[in-house]
C-alpha cells in the first residue's frame, strides 16, 4: 500500500482540483474573517456580543460537507475513467491496498483543504475576535468533530468513488447525496428548532389578536419523537454540518463517535463490495 | 511444454448473459498466441479475468504456476503487464509522467529506464505534451509502455491495433516483434483483425461461444491452410500408387478425396488414373488464409 499511497500522493500534489479546492477554502476563509470583521465595524458587537474564534471555527462546516464529494468525483472517479486502476491491480496490488488508499488520499486531501480555510482564520482572526469564547478542550472537542464529520463524508464518498465506475454519473450521484442530506437535515434542524411555547401576538380565525404568550406549540418535538430527530440530526454528517455550522450541538462527543462510525462502515461495507466488484 | 497461462473450465455468468463457457486453454512460454474470435465471442472477458479484473464464476487459471485461488496470485500478475481495451493511462500527464507514475505504483527504487522504454516504444520526442494530445497511435504505444513498466515477462494486448492507421499498425506490429524476440517476452494478443495476427502469432487460440473451438501452432495452422490440389476419385488406393509414381506430395483425407500439396500435370494424372481403373470426379484449387479457416472453424453455428 506504501506505493500505492506515493504514486498517489505524487498524483495529488499536481492535482488542480486539490489546489483549487485549497485556494478556494483558503479564500472562504479570508473572506469570513472579513465579513466578521465588516460586522464588527457596524456595531454588530454592541448589540450581539463579539465574535469569537469558536464562531470562526464553526462557519466553514456548510462548505466543507461538498468538499469531498467534489473531490472523489474528479480525482478518485479519473481512475475509472482513465482506465488506470487497472494497472494497479494487473501489477498485483491487492483491492483492499486499492480501497484504502484512495480512502487515505481523500481524508489528505479534505482535511488539507479545511487547513487552508484555519489558515488565515488563525492568522486573522486573533485580531478582531474576543478570544476562544470556550475552553480551549471545547474548541478541540468541536474542530476535531468537525475533522471526523469530514472523515465519515470522505468514507462514503470514497465508497461511490469506487463502486461507480462512470465519472458523470459519480459526480451527479455524490452531489445530489449531499444535497438530498443537507435537506434533510434541515428538516430535522427545523423541527428542533420549534419553540416549545408560541412567543408573542397571535390572530385567530376570526382576526381577534390574542396574547400567544406561553401557548403551546403543537409541532414542539417531545419525547421519544425528539429524541429520534436528534439522534437522526446528530448522526447524518450534512445534519452535523449544520449543528456545528449554527451552533445547535447537543451531543457533540456522540456526534463524533457517529462519524468514527459511519466512517468505518462505509470502509467495511466498501471494502467488501469493492473485493467482488467486476472491473472493465 | 512449459506453459505461462493455463485455464481450465473457465465459467464467466453476468446477470443476464454468460461471457465464457468453460474455456481451456494453454499459452506456451515464449509464443505470441493469437486470441481469435469475433466480436462477443469472450476475448476481453478472457482477458480481464486473467488481469484479476473479474473473478471467474467457476473453472480456475494458473498464472506462472500459481492457481487463481491462491493468496499470491498477485506475485504473479507482478510478473504480467496488460492492456486492456483501451489505454490505461493518464492523459493530463506526459508520457514520462505517466511511466514515473506506474514506478511508483510498482514500488521501484527509480526511474532508471523510463528513457529506453519511451525510446523502445518511439515516443522519446514526446516531451512535456500531454497525453490527451496524443494520437491514438501515441496513446496506444503508451499503453504498451505501461504495461512493460518493471520489465514484465508476459503482456496481454487486447486488439492493440483497433481503430489505428496502417502506420500505427505496423509500429504495433513491429513492437511486439521486438519484445517478444528481443525480450524473450511472451505475449497474449486478441483480435479480429486476422491478417494482422496472421503477421504475428506462433500460437492460435480460436475462440467462439466463450468456448475454445481449436488450439494450434503456426506451424499447425500453415500446414493446414497449405495451398493444395483436392482430388475426389473413385478408388484413393489407386490413386495414391499413381501419386507415389510422380513422386508429389499427398494426403488422403478419405476413401474419394485426398489433397496434393504442388501443382501436377492434370493431362497426364487422368491418363494414369485410368490405366488404374480409378476415376477423376472432381479438382478444385484450396488455398485457405487464417480468414478462411477461421471461418470454416467456428462458420456462425454452435460447437457444442
């Protein structure tokens, strides 16, 4: 596997998606920074509080849920689509060397490009943020959530990548998954969100206004019903994304464990169907 | 006879379709065998099952000794390079880039001869251009290259010369000449262009129905497509005593017919045949190509 994971490496590094997708995260980053920065200039903080680097650290989470179905399309999907996994199994490296070193590749290289969004984020950041806004075991505890939901897409992405042999129809496959996922964990977003008591001014039928303070909301999750949302929301990793992108985290160490599990699964199950798959 | 590849009972089943019929078949070290067989007939799925492209549904192959079964296979396959259909290759990189890559994908300490290999295959001048600017010819040279990176001892070309111009055919030709003469390579070849295998192959393989239809050696196959004279008469015993007389070459095929390998002079064969008491019914002139007997091989019924 060592070679397949240098030739891969040595692939990677002359890679324009790798560096486009390096660029454009680092440029994601640049331009949160500015944006917070725009707001603290007017007056943001005055009335919301400051940023803080947790907010920084949080933001990039959206973008990063298609960073690696962007990229197992085009980099990982060129090897069917160029013939050249052939090679290397007709040179005798086994399927599984072949599965987890596209695997390794993927994870490099997704959480090489959520580097270069910390990169100006750290540099920048300190400047105008008031501090960490947690502990510092916190910030650790969210980032390196924020790496395995990362790693659980890279998992399932580098499964299409190699049980789909036809790169347009990978690409199509994967983007729509992410898509399809961050609906539906917006869905189950939204539904936790609902307030428990109605807040404020309600009309009724018949266009009397009423005090709808502390009325009871009818589509307030409760009970079993809330706890499988939540569960559902913390465990799909675009559901996650959004958890970490707007701050909504429960669970945050189950979410990792989650992705640590959605992660080796999708490798097994990979692994597995990638051993009896019929290659052209 | 020391074989490189053997298979036995190879079973190939799709969902819907079955590629391969419990083919058997032998690739003698050092031949250049020609797979021969139409379209569909089980070329390519022959071939991706020996790559470890795909795994046989039943029936097993021994690659270099090694059984498809056992856990080093993969030594083996070490020892093979292919070229499957098209060329595998990367076509962002140049030709060096794409040897350099295939290095390290096997695992060798440097490039040291990537400049003989793209030399070996004349893409030396190729430079720094990409491989999508290639010409198909380019590309498939290329492939071939590949293919020899880490010095294989057995390559397989699946219809190498599909699609190209007569140049491009002929370099292809020539090339595998080379290795297989120069390099002592062995070299398992498919195609459907037959005249072009005819140029090439020491060993036939006709395969149809995903099934071996007849094995044989060059040498076989010229002696049976050899230009010859079939006779039909009345009594082959007279006329072999009449044949001996001239001194030609013959073979009895049967009780009325038999083949006479040179040219002989009809006059003076009739008058002696009929001082024998034996008759001339028939004469025809054979002269059959590979095309021909490719044909009257398989001739589009089953072979059951």
């Amino acid at each position: 596997m060592t070679d397949l994971l240098r030739a891969g490496f040595s692939r990677l590094w002359r890679a324009p998606i790798f560096w486009l997708g390096i660029v454009f995260m680092g440029g994601y980053g640049v331009i949160v920074c500015w944006d917070v920065y725009e707001s603290m200039l007017g007056g943001y903080a005055d009335y919301f509080g400051g940023y803080t680097m947790y907010d920084l650290c949080r933001y990039h989470c959206i973008v990063t849920v298609f960073l690696p179905s962007v990229f197992c399309a085009l980099f990982l999907g060129t090897e069917y689509e160029h013939g050249t996994i052939r090679n290397k199994l007709i040179a005798g490296k086994s399927r599984p060397a072949v599965y987890l070193s596209s695997l390794v590749l993927s994870l490099a290289a997704c959480f090489l490009m959520i580097g270069a969004y910390f990169l100006p984020v750290c540099i920048i950041g300190p400047f105008f943020t008031e501090g960490l806004g947690v502990s510092p075991g916190t910030l650790a505890l969210i980032v390196i959530g924020e790496l395995l939901m990362a790693a659980a897409l890279c998992g399932l992405c580098t499964l299409g990548s190699m049980l789909i042999s036809r790169k347009a129809v990978l690409a199509v496959t994967l983007l729509l998954a992410v898509l399809a996922g961050l609906a539906v964990g917006g869905y189950f977003e939204g539904r936790l969100q609902e307030p428990e008591y109605y807040q404020g001014i309600m009309m009724t039928e018949e266009g009397e206004l009423v005090d709808a303070s502390d009325m009871e909301n009818p589509s307030y999750l409760r009970g079993g019903e809330r706890e499988a949302y939540q569960f559902a929301a913390d465990f799909l990793p675009t559901g996650q994304a959004l958890l970490y992108n707007f701050d909504m985290m429960v669970h945050p160490w189950a979410m990792c464990l989650y992705s640590l599990l959605i992660l080796a699964a999708s490798t097994a199950g990979g692994l597995i169907a990638f051993r009896r798959k019929d290659l052209k | 006879m020391e074989y490189v590849l053997q298979a036995v009972g190879l079973t190939k089943r799709y969902r819907r379709s079955s590629a391969l019929n419990g083919l058997t078949m032998g690739v003698p070290r050092g031949a250049i065998y020609g797979l021969v067989g139409r379209n569909g007939a089980g070329k390519t799925t022959l071939i991706r099952l020996i790559c470890g492209l795909q795994t046989p549904t039943s029936g097993t192959y021994t690659l270099y000794g090694r059984k498809n079964t056992d856990r080093d296979i993969d030594r083996s396959r070490r020892r093979m390079g292919a070229v499957v259909e098209t060329p595998s290759i990367y076509l962002d990189m140049s030709a060096e880039d794409n040897l350099k890559q295939q290095y390290r994908v096997l695992g060798l300490p440097s490039f040291e001869g990537i400049g003989e290999l793209l030399e070996l295959v004349g893409l030396e001048s190729a430079g720094k251009k990409k491989a999508r600017h290639f010409s198909l010819g380019m590309k498939q040279r290329l492939g071939i290259a590949v293919a020899l990176a880490g010095d294989p001892d057995f390559l397989v070309l699946d219809e190498p010369v599909n699609g190209l111009d007569p140049q491009g055919i002929i370099e292809i030709r020539e090339l595998i000449l080379r290795l297989n003469r120069e390099r002592q390579i062995t070299v398992l070849i498919s195609s459907h262009i037959l005249d072009e295998l005819s140029r090439l192959a020491t060993h036939y393989g006709f395969i149809d129905g995903g099934r071996m239809v007849k094995e044989l050696s060059a040498a076989d196959l010229e002696a049976a497509c050899r230009k010859c004279v079939r006779l039909t008469v009345t009594d082959t015993a007279a006329l072999a005593r009449v044949l001996d007389g001239m001194g030609a070459e013959y073979k009895i095929l049967d009780g009325e017919t038999a083949d006479v390998y040179q040219k002989i002079p009809v006059s003076r064969l009739t008058a002696a045949l009929q001082a024998e008491g034996c008759e001339l019914i028939d004469l025809q002139e054979r002269d059959e190509s590979l095309e021909s007997y490719f044909v009257s091989l398989v001739g589009g019924g089953r072979h059951d």
